[in-house]
C-alpha cells in the first residue's frame, strides 16, 4: 500500500545496506545489475512438449495438474484434482516435491530428415538447429581389453636400440684398471616391446555400422602399451589390404575386423584375392579374426566358426602351424587351414592372447574357422525375410535372440531404429552393453535400410506395434521419462566427448523424424546446437564424384565406386568422418565441418586416372571439392575424360603445399567470364585426351591472377619458373626472397614457364642443287632460358616456328650441295643453324642426311628408349657423381629442418619485419639449399652462403656413407672412367668428408660457385667438371639424386641416372624426364663390375 511504502527504507536501499554490511558499499551500476540478475532467476511459466496440452488449453475440460514420475506400483493416468484457486504469489514447494520444471525444460532431439540423393542439402524443420550428438563406447570396458592382452606385455632384448650398461662398465674398470681416457662402455641391447600389431578393418558394404568400434578398438590397443606399434589397414571389397606389413620375424601379429558377409568373403575373383591373401598371413604371422556379430550369428556368415581347443607349437607361431582339436569331431576341409574367430570381448582375446604366448604344448579353449585355399558357394540359400509377415518376423526373433537384444528392440520401438540411437538407448538399459546385441537386432529381419549416414534404419511396416505390445505398459506409458535417460547420457558426454552423429532440435512440425531423446538447454549450447544451417553447411565440405551417364554402365558404377573408396581411403580420410551416398550421376561423400581435404585432392590428382584406366569407354568424370553454401558452378567444356574443381579455398591449401609443384595445374573459373572479379572456383582437366603432343606442348600457362605473390610459394628448380608484372607495367621474374620488392602485396597476374627440355623429332625431305632431295632426319631439342623474354614473344606451339625456321634455313643451304654430298650437306647444315625465331628459348638441332629413300637412324617422332645400365655406363667415358645423395646424406630430414629455420632466421635478423616470409613459403623450404637459391640475387645471398658453408662443415662428421659409393667410385675407375664428385655442397666440405676414405681415385672435385646464381639447376658445375677432365657432354654421365641436377644435365646434354630411395623421389625424378632411376647403387655397382 501507499501508506506502507514510507514507513521504511525501500528495498533498494535495504540491499545496499546489507551489501555494504558484507563488504565495500555496491555502486549504482552493481545494484542494477543484481536486480536484472534476479529478474532472470524467476520461476517462468511451464512450456508443454510436442503434442501435450497445456493448463487451461480448449479441450482439457480442466486446468493441466503438475506432473510427477510415474512408478511401477503407480501408473501414469490423469490425475483427477480440482483446479487451483489462483494466489497473489506463488507458494513455495515442498521440499520432497520433484521439480516441476525438470521435464518441460528438456530439449528433444530428433535425426534430420533424409535428403533426396539428388536434392539439395536438407535443412532443418521449423525451429530446429543441427548439432552433433555424442554416442556411448560400443566398448564399454576397454580396460578389461588391456588387462586380457597382459600375456603378450614381454620385453625383448632390441636389435638395435643400445643402453649403457652401468655395473658392468664399473666392474670392467676394475677390473682392467687403466687411464680414464681409456675406460670404454658396456651397452647391452635396451629392452623393447615384443609384438607389433596389425589392426586390418573390412571396409565392405556391410561394415559402415561398425566404424565407431574399429576405431574404439585401435584406440584400446594402442592405448595399451602392450605392442610396439599398432597400424590401421583398411581391406577392400576388391579382395586387397594395401601396405599391410607381413613379417616373419616371429614379432608381428594381425587381427582382421569383419563381419564376414562383404563380397570378398564371397566366390569369384574377389573372394580368390582376398583368401590368398590371408593364407600368406597365416603361413608368416599369428592371424586371427575379430567378428561383431555374436557367435551363434557365425554360422550365417561366409567364415562359420566351430569350438575347440588350440595348441600352438612354439611362441607367436603362424596360424598355419596351429593344431585345432573340435568339441565335435568333424573332419576339417581339403587344404582348409585354421583360423581362430573371435568375439570383441574381454575373455576372447585373453585366451587369444595366452595362446601367442604359450611356448607350445599348452591347450586354449577358442573358436576356429577353416580357412580353404578359395571361397566356398553358400550349402543353402539364406532365407528371404523381406516376404516374412510382421507376426513371423518378431516370433522368429524373440526365438533365437537373447533376452538382452529383444529388451533392447522393444525399447527401440519407443524412439528411432538407427546405429547411434540403439548405442544410446542400449547404454540406457544395460549396464555392461555389448555390440553383439545390437548386431541380433541389425540383422533380425525386422529393419529395412532407408537414405542417410551408416546405420539409417527404419522397422518394417508393422513391426513397432508388436515390439511395443512386447513391453510392459508402465514402460509404454513413461515415454518422456524414458527419452530423459536417454538423453541423461547425451548430458553426461556433452562437451567433454567428440560428436559423432548429426541430430536436430525442433518442435517437431517439421521433417525431422519422432524425438529420441530429451536433453538439457546447456547440452544443446554445449553441442554448437545455436549455429545456423548456413554456418555448418559452410564448414562442412563435400566431394561430388558425378559422371555423364552410368545407366546401362555397370562396369562404370562399379569402378567408379572403388574409385571413390580408393581415393579417400590413399586420402587417409578416416572412416567415421565421411559418408559417401549414391545418386544417379555418381556419389557425393559428405563430410564432417572442418575435415582436411588436401590429402584426398592430391590424390586424386595423382591416382585417379591410373585407377579409372581399366575402363575402355570411360564416362566423362567431374570430381568437385565444394566448402561453400552456394552450388558449385557448371564445369568448363573442354575435352577431358576427368575433370577436378575445387572452391577457391580448396584452391588456396593447395597452392600452398608443396603438392603444386607437381606437373597437375588448375585454371580459373570465372562468374560470367567476368575476368576482372575473383575466380568462383577452379578446375583441372586430368584427361590424357587433354594432355598435348610434346612438339604442341604450349611452355607458358597463364595469365592467373593472385593478390599475394608469396602465395606461390617458391617454384621448383630447373622446372617451373614464375613470371608476373610489376607496378610499373613490364614483366619480370619472381624473386622468392623478394616476391613484392619493396612495395606491399597487390593484385598482380603472373605466368607459370615451363623450363623443362623437350625434344621433337621429325623426317622431312630437303632439295638438292640437282633433281633428287635429301631424306633427312630432324631432332629438335629446346628449352626455355630467359622467362620473362619468352612470356613476352607470345608463341604457342613452339615446335611449329622451330621447325619452319630449320627448313628455311636448311632449304638454303642444300641447294648448294648435289646428293652424292650428302655428308657435306649435313655439315654445313648443322654448322648453319645457329639463331632462332623465339626469344627467350634455347636450341639445338641435329639434322642428318641421304639419299631419299635410304633407312636414316634414330628414332620416328618418338623418345629414346631407356638403355640398361651396362651400356649407359660403358659409352660414358667421364661420370661425375653427386655428393648429398650418391656419396652421402649430409643433412636427415630433420636436421635439414634444423638448417632452414637457421637460414631463416638469419634473413628475419637482417630484414625489415614488413618483408618477412609468410608461414607458407617458409613451410616450403624442405633443404637448406632451397633458401641458398631463393636469395640467390638477394643482399643476403653471401651472408646465408656464410652461414651454410659453416652448417655443412659441421655435418659432415655425422653424415653417413650411402652404401656402395666408395666401391663403385673405385670399380669405375679402374674400368677406365674418369670420376669427378659435383656439388651445390660448399668445396670445404668434401675433402673433409673423404679424408677418412684414403685416396679415392677421383679426377677432381667441384663445389658450390661463388656466383649464388650459379647453383643448379645451372649446369656451371657439370660443365666446370668437364673443362677439366677434357671430357664432352656426348660422353658424360651423371649419377645424381635431386631434380635439380637432372634439369642442370639436361641443360648440359649429359645422360642421367637417378637415385632415388623412396618413391617420392622416383616419382618426382620421372614427372621431371628422368628415363633411369635405381633405389641403390647395386645395380650400378654391378653394372661397373661387367665394364
């Protein structure tokens, strides 16, 4: 009342009386904020969920009654209670009151609504938001999985690791006595892990549901600590398991996760590969099989199991040597070997475990499967469920499944039949859930497969209602209740585990299926539930795999499908982070928001085509990287059998690796051809149909437009060169040290040059001073040697004005000569052409001559045949012999590292912080002496040469010899070569490395030049080497390692031999021209011994 308003201090000042009496006295600015904080906190009014009535709805014919749990001995019903007589203020609730607001406040979630294969990406009903939900283990218990494998938890004595061995040196001291300087160490072997591990999972059709326990299961047993190491290998419907290391060193083991029913388990070329494959295995190392499916579902696979007991003859023997004794005696298949089967359980790998560990003589309880050398046809064909009634199917079921997986399809006839959902609502119900239990409901017959991610099912038409008559009613009727545990589970993991399946809030008016769970508004803010669609569709990439047409083509569908799986399983894209669905034209791989898609590019850049191959008449193939909200835009018409497209932000993680520097370059894509905006995307034809003729090989591509050259990264060496404009108009060549000069990063186009070498060869006929013309044999050879002149001449199709220009000019000069000179013709001719019509390229020719119609040699319009290393080396009278590579390995890849971030850091030390390197170009820098080249024409060049020289100085002590290069240094000089070692290595530092070596008979040796720019790929030292063995290019040979000595030899006109240790080198050594490459020196070392 007004009256009592003044009869005391407000309430205001109340609070702030006993605010200052708690402490220091509030500002005005706190109080106000107090005050909104407790309007916050009042009780708000109760919201119903989906379908419920709220207090006073039309209809109710009474006001709503507060809501309590239901219990066993209290059914829920409606509550008959008088409507409540309205109060001036809430009354406070008892304090054994359940909460009121507990059930209403929950947020429900549902599985979005499946897309149509061809259709745009789904959006959420009205109201909703996506999120990613966390799901339960599928084990549980992983701990128990550790602790089963204890008996393989042994220590070996190392092959090569050593450890000082501190007793016994201090007793050898004592014993010997002697001088400090001469004590000398004990090592004795350090202790190791015993087994390594190979964890091989069966990407089949029917595996998708169980990635999340592959992935459980790697993480158990890597996590263990047991084996030395624990490798991932994916096996192929196709029948292959790739790079699976197969040892017989009694130290490695393999479990292989399948279900068994894939194709490759089946009869026919497939299933002949794949058996092949695991008898090798078991013939080398202890094989077993990890099945999902509980084990009296075995008998229905293509690997039926039988019990009995095991005895192994020795420790880790091959499976093959294995003795198998049933619990029922049946004799075991011709050639059949056996092959222990087990469940991913606790006591099934301890006893398999025992079993590895066991000396031999013991006998272990386990299941085994006889492996014949070839599938065998199925004894009977599987029953099809797909014409069983409702009623038969829920009978047969409740008759052969255990009770825990009848409970559990029940209770999933309250929420939503797929993968995800059944973890969660089994983890709701038991305690120690299994994944064999959901495996009975998968396969009972009574679920049909429907569009969306692995493990998307629905039940068959009449199927729930029986389910749901199977539970009791007080079960029925505590539906919300039930949707709370389960989403109690989801709270529990929010935020603190990964999301692994997509899921929506909503209030179910729109596509979204029926709710499976209720959770908490902080789970929904926790699991990024407020983000809009747009936000997470933007972030969340997709690969289009879409062909012209594949109707009536199934041969195409089906290497198209192993394409898809074989790009992204060489991607090492992880099984759980994409979902490839089929559409008519193709397949779209969705992925989760934030995967990196660089490594599936590159490789389908690099192995798409080798695996499309097969295909006679191969379909037209678009493979689209999209990240972007908006449609991809329409591929370019050009004539490619295989064509990429990649948004620009694709575009730009490509750009800056080191993978565009290979031989696959993109081009843009504008809106409208509208030149002058930003590319939308770009693409890459791979087709060889777009793949030119060496002698119409266009040398310059371009113009691109960049708004940073330091994008670009630095080009390769001897192989692409980068020329762009500058502010004030001309052309000019990139400077890596150096991309912007002095100025800022600006809009600029620029051009990528080829400086490859390539050659045509071609027969033409020249006239003579008489009647009679000259058959002639013509080999052109060019490549490009001033960049920015060359941009600037404009010519395409070098080979053609090349060609024109030698004809003329021979013309002219075999006029003058009859045809019984023919060999003065020649002469004259090769000694006549010496300019050229293009800029920029450099030239050499070589024309021979007869009569027409005579057998001139050399090769018709194709490339020289590789020649074996025998005669390689027998018509090379001098070989000059790289250091870092052939003779050594100064710098490993991490003290290579090491160099270059020294390198670096001296140029930041010494150069304005505007100009500093981006992170992109530095990460670009693989050896030391790729800085050296890029600042070759800058300031700093001496300094960082400084700098190196004393880096390389001090590796050459620890570098070690690359096997075999002294002996064939010495076995090539004594079949009367002349052996000269070339560097970019500074002089210093070879003597140095060879001083250990004795006298090499070596004819010289020739280092890095003064002149920075000199370095290869310039052929200053392979030339240098052979002014002073008097020795000529015809008979020179190079045994180098980098690209960048084999462009220098190319250069130079010598022949090259590449060594190359992995097959990245040999990759790159041959995309750059390489025709020869060993991955030692034996072959050349043998190849000498026969001189």
């Amino acid at each position: 009342m007004a009256s009592e308003a003044g009869s005391g201090p407000s309430p205001v000042a109340r609070l702030a009386a006993a605010l200052s009496a708690a402490g220091s006295a509030p500002t005005p600015r706190e109080i106000a904020e107090l005050l909104w904080l407790a309007s916050q906190l009042e009780e708000r009014a109760e919201e119903p969920l989906d379908g419920e009535p709220s207090a006073g709805q039309p209809g109710t014919g009474r006001p709503a009654a507060p809501e309590t749990p239901a219990t066993a001995e209290d059914p829920p019903g409606p509550a008959e209670q008088p409507p409540a007589a309205p109060a001036p203020a809430p009354a406070p609730a008892h304090p054994t009151d359940p909460p009121v607001r507990a059930a209403h406040d929950r947020v429900p979630l549902r599985l979005p609504a499946p897309r149509s294969p061809d259709g745009p990406r789904h959006h959420p009903g009205a109201g909703g938001s996506p999120l990613l939900a966390p799901a339960p283990p599928m084990l549980p218990h992983p701990l128990a999985l550790q602790r089963a494998l204890r008996p393989l938890q042994r220590k070996v004595p190392s092959p090569h690791a050593r450890l000082l061995d501190e007793r016994a040196t201090a007793d050898r001291i004592a014993r010997l006595g002697g001088h400090p300087d001469v004590w000398l160490p004990v090592l004795r072997p350090a202790p190791d892990r015993w087994l390594r591990l190979n964890l091989v999972h069966d990407t089949g059709p029917t595996m998708p549901v169980w990635r999340p326990l592959v992935s459980e299961l790697h993480a158990a047993l890597a996590q263990s600590g047991i084996f030395r190491t624990v490798t991932l290998h994916p096996a192929t419907p196709d029948g292959r398991a790739r790079q699976v290391p197969v040892l017989d060193d009694g130290r490695t083991a393999t479990l292989v996760v399948s279900d068994c029913m894939g194709p490759q388990w089946r009869p026919g070329e497939a299933g002949d590969r794949w058996y092949r494959t695991l008898r090798n295995w078991a013939h080398r190392m202890p094989l077993a099989i990890v099945q999902p499916l509980p084990e009296h579902l075995w008998s229905t696979t293509a690997l039926p199991a039988e019990p009995g007991l095991l005895t192994a003859p020795a420790t880790a023997a091959p499976t093959a040597t294995l003795a198998f004794t049933p619990y029922e005696a049946s004799p075991p298949p011709d050639g059949a070997l056996p092959l222990p089967v087990l469940e991913p359980g606790a006591p099934w790998l301890a006893h398999w475990a025992a079993l590895l560990a066991d000396p031999g003589g013991a006998r272990t309880p386990g299941a085994v499967a006889w492996l014949p050398p070839a599938p065998a046809p199925p004894a009977e064909p599987a029953p099809d469920l797909t014409t069983a009634s409702p009623e038969d199917l829920v009978l047969r079921f409740r008759a052969t499944a255990s009770p825990e997986a009848f409970r559990l399809a029940g209770h999933l006839a309250l929420a939503v039949p797929s993968v995800p959902v059944m973890r969660l609502v089994q983890r709701t119900l038991d305690r120690d859930p299994r994944p064999q239990h959901l495996a009975e409901v998968i396969l009972s017959g009574m679920l049909t497969s429907v569009p969306g991610p692995p493990g998307s099912y629905a039940f068959r038409p009449g199927v729930r209602e029986l389910l749901l008559r199977s539970l009791p009613r007080t079960a029925r009727g505590r539906t919300r209740e039930f949707l709370a545990r389960v989403g109690g589970l989801i709270d529990e993991r929010a935020g603190l585990a990964a999301g692994q399946f997509r899921a929506e809030t909503g209030d179910g008016h729109g596509e979204a299926g029926p709710a499976f769970a209720t959770v908490s508004e902080e789970t929904v803010r926790r699991l990024g539930g407020t983000d809009p669609q747009a936000e997470t569709a933007a972030v969340a990439p997709t690969i289009l795999f879409e062909a012209d047409d594949l109707t009536g083509h199934p041969e195409a569908r089906i290497t198209l499908e192993y394409a898809v799986h074989e790009m992204l399983s060489r991607g090492a894209l992880a099984p759980h982070r994409f979902d490839v669905r089929v559409r008519g034209s193709g397949y779209d791989v969705h992925t989760e928001p934030g995967t990196y898609l660089l490594p599936v590019l590159v490789a389908v850049l690099r192995g798409l085509p080798e695996v499309l191959t097969g295909l006679v008449d191969p379909p037209p193939l678009t493979v689209t990287f999209w990240d972007r909200p908006v449609p991809p835009p329409e591929p370019p018409p050009v004539p490619a059998d295989i064509q990429v497209i990649v948004s620009p932000a694709v575009y730009e993680q490509f750009a800056a690796s080191s993978a565009a520097q290979g031989p696959q370059r993109f081009q843009p894509l504008y809106q409208d051809g509208a030149t002058d905006t930003p590319p939308v995307a770009w693409y890459c034809p791979l087709s060889p149909a777009t793949t030119p003729e060496p002698e119409a090989r266009d040398l310059v591509r371009g113009p691109f437009i960049t708004r940073d050259l330091r994008r670009l990264g630095i080009p390769a060496p001897g192989r692409t060169a980068v020329v762009h404009t500058r502010p004030d108009g001309p052309l000019t060549l990139l400077n890596p040290a150096r991309p912007h000069g002095d100025g800022t990063p600006r809009l600029v186009t620029y051009y990528e040059v080829d400086l490859t070498t390539h050659q045509a060869h071609h027969r033409v006929s020249l006239p003579s001073s008489g009647k009679g013309v000259f058959a002639a044999a013509v080999e052109l050879s060019w490549h490009v040697e001033d960049p920015v002149a060359f941009v600037r001449a404009e010519v395409g199709r070098v080979s053609e004005p090349l060609l024109g220009h030698l004809l003329e000019e021979a013309a002219r000069i075999t006029r003058r000569h009859p045809l019984r000179r023919a060999g003065a013709a020649q002469r004259a001719v090769n000694a006549g052409l010496s300019r050229w019509p293009v800029p920029g390229l450099s030239v050499t020719a070589s024309v021979q001559l007869d009569r027409e119609g005579a057998a001139l040699p050399g090769p018709q319009g194709a490339a020289p045949a590789q020649l074996p290393l025998p005669r390689l080396l027998g018509e090379a009278e001098t070989v000059l012999v790289g250091f870092d590579g052939p003779m050594t390995r100064l710098f490993s890849a991490s003290t290579a590292r090491e160099a270059v971030l020294g390198l670096l850091a001296l140029v930041d030390e010494h150069r304005d912080a505007r100009h500093a390197l981006p992170d992109a170009v530095r990460e670009t820098f693989a050896h030391p002496l790729d800085v050296l080249r890029a600042f070759a024409q800058d300031p700093l060049g001496p300094l960082l040469r400084a700098r190196l020289d004393e880096i390389e100085l001090r590796a050459v002590p620890h570098a070690p010899a690359t096997h075999n290069s002294a002996p064939l240094v010495r076995t090539l000089h004594a079949s009367g070569r002349r052996v000269c070692v070339i560097t970019d290595v500074c002089a210093e530092a070879v003597p140095r490395y060879l001083r250990p070596y004795g006298a090499l008979p070596l004819a010289g040796v020739h280092g890095r030049a003064e002149d920075l720019a000199l370095l290869t790929p310039h052929p200053d030292c392979m030339l240098r080497a052979l002014d002073a063995c008097e020795g000529s290019a015809a008979t020179g040979l190079v045994i180098g390692s980098t690209v960048a000595e084999l462009a220098a030899a190319q250069r130079a006109g010598l022949r090259f031999v590449g060594l190359a240790r992995n097959t990245t080198t040999d990759r790159q050594l041959r995309e750059a021209g390489c025709e020869t490459t060993v991955t030692s020196l034996s072959p050349l070392l043998e190849a000498a011994h026969s001189l």
